[in-house]
C-alpha cells in the first residue's frame, strides 16, 4: 500500500509525513504546555517532557485530519503529499504516541493532568469535519487547545490548578480567538462559496475584524486587570503593550499580513509573559 502520492521510498515517505508538521502553529501549543509548566513552583523536566510530547501528537493528529479531510473527503485542497492510506498511518501513529504519554501521566503524575490533556486529542481529531463547520467551534478549537495545554502543562507539575494559570489559560483563548477570526477572514469568499459558516462568513468581514479585535483587547486589558489586582506579576503588563503595538499596525493591514503579524506578535507575548513570570523584574517597584 503505497503512503505517499509523490515519490517512492523511505525518503519520500519521510518527507510526506514530516510536511504535516506545520511550526507555526504546532510550537505555540509546545509553547503553552512548558509555559504552564514555568508556573508551578518546581518543574520536574520528565513530566514537561511527556505532556509537551502529548501536545505535539494531538497537533500532529489535526493537521494529518485536517489535510485528510480538506483533499480526500471534501476536494478542497489542490494537493495532499499523503494518500488515504498514509493519513490513516500518521493519525494512528501520533494517536498511539498520544495515548502513550497519557498512560504516562496516569503513572507519573495525577488524575487532573490527564483529564486536562485528553480534551486536546479529540478537539484535534473531531475539528474537521464535525467542529470547524460551526463558527463558534471553528473559531474556538485551536485557542481552546492551547488553554488546555497550559492548564495541562501546570496541571502536570502540580496536581492542581490555581488563579494565576486558570488566568493565563483565559487570556490565550481570548487573544487566539481573535486572531483565529482574522485568519479566517482570509479565507471570506471561498468559505462563503461553499457555505463554511466562519465568522466572517456569518457577520461579514467588518462585522468580523470588530469582533477579532474586541475579543483581543479583552485579553489585552485582561492583563492588565489581574496584574493590577496581583494575581499576576506587575512585568506582565508589558506583555500587553508589547502586543497592543502589534496589533496596532495590524489593524491596518488585510487578513494575511494581519494574522502574520498577530501570530508572530502572540509569541512576543508569550516570551515576555514568560520572563515576567519566571524572574519578576518588576515585582520590586510594587
């Protein structure tokens, strides 16, 4: 049974199934799983390493899905380097990498872990061609992936989960659900064409570029609000400001640059959030 649709051999086999790994969007849910991690007061390296590995197989299972479905099932795509038979063998095999590591988390760490965890393969598995038809689904499913990871990443470490990472997990599902909206306004006229119920198919670009960026200074002054109320480091704040000026220039652009530079902006975020966090440099002025 051949795997591939372009090439023969080991190295074509490689190539196909290494191009389902798509680093813009699998290393912010990587990201999220170590950044939960980087909350809990002590990291245990083994534990980030098996639930990062649990976030990279759930990713995996939806891109391999995702690019199933699109080509395969609903002909949307013009091309799939993988035949039904080779998508079939890369969702098993990062599903089985999957149930490995949660059966790890059920030795090594704790209950709560596993039950943040396992949500994030079956958002990944069931999002095309079940959740990504509805608008709020569609919308919501990868942010949704990423507050879990964070959840799940803490959750690991600790056994437990607290306001501060609980805040953290509610701000990325906010600041990612919008930039998932814009992103999806790319794609306006073609989803409206064959009646894929995006946001911006639903309200119309504007209507959709309002709401995006409603739901991204909720996140932004989110911050704020908890760094105000201590709930997070006063450093945070720049993270928000960081991000502001992003999303500033890119309100300007179209969809493509705009989630370009959202998505690239997201790991700024990230980065500061994580200093904030890990050495509070401005936790001596408060």
């Amino acid at each position: 049974m051949s795997l591939v649709r372009h090439g023969s051999g080991l190295e074509a086999n490689v190539r196909a199934f290494w191009s389902q790994v798509h680093p813009v969007f699998m290393l912010p849910p990587l990201a999220a799983s170590l950044f939960g991690a980087l909350l809990a007061t002590t990291i245990d390296p083994t534990l980030a390493a098996v639930h990062v590995t649990a976030m990279f197989a759930a990713v995996y299972t939806a891109h391999v899905k995702d690019g199933y479905v699109d080509f395969h099932v609903r002909d949307e795509d013009d091309d799939h380097p993988l035949t039904v038979g080779g998508c079939r063998i890369g969702i098993a095999a990062s599903t089985t990498i999957f149930v490995g590591c949660c059966l790890l988390l059920v030795v090594l760490a704790n209950p709560l872990a596993v039950g943040l965890t396992v949500p994030t393969w079956l958002i990944a598995f069931f999002h095309a061609p079940q959740l990504d038809t509805n608008p709020l689904t569609a919308t919501t499913g990868y942010p949704i992936g990423i507050a879990l990871a964070i959840l799940g990443g803490y959750a690991t470490q600790t056994g437990t989960l607290s306001a501060v990472v609980v805040g953290f997990a509610l701000v990325f599902l906010f600041l990612l659900s919008g930039i998932k909206v814009i992103d999806d306004a790319q794609d306006y006229e073609y989803d409206r064409s064959i009646a894929k119920r995006t946001v911006a198919v639903v309200v119309g670009p504007r209507r959709a570029y309002s709401i995006a960026y409603g739901l991204i200074l909720t996140a932004l002054f989110g911050v704020a609000a908890l760094a105000v109320v201590r709930v997070f480091p006063p450093g945070a704040v720049l993270a928000a400001l960081a991000f502001a000026a992003v999303a500033v220039v890119a309100r300007q652009a179209d969809p493509e640059i705009a989630t370009m530079l959202l998505i690239r902006g997201s790991y700024v975020f990230l980065a500061v959030l994580v200093a904030a966090v890990w050495f509070e440099p401005l936790a001596a002025l408060g």
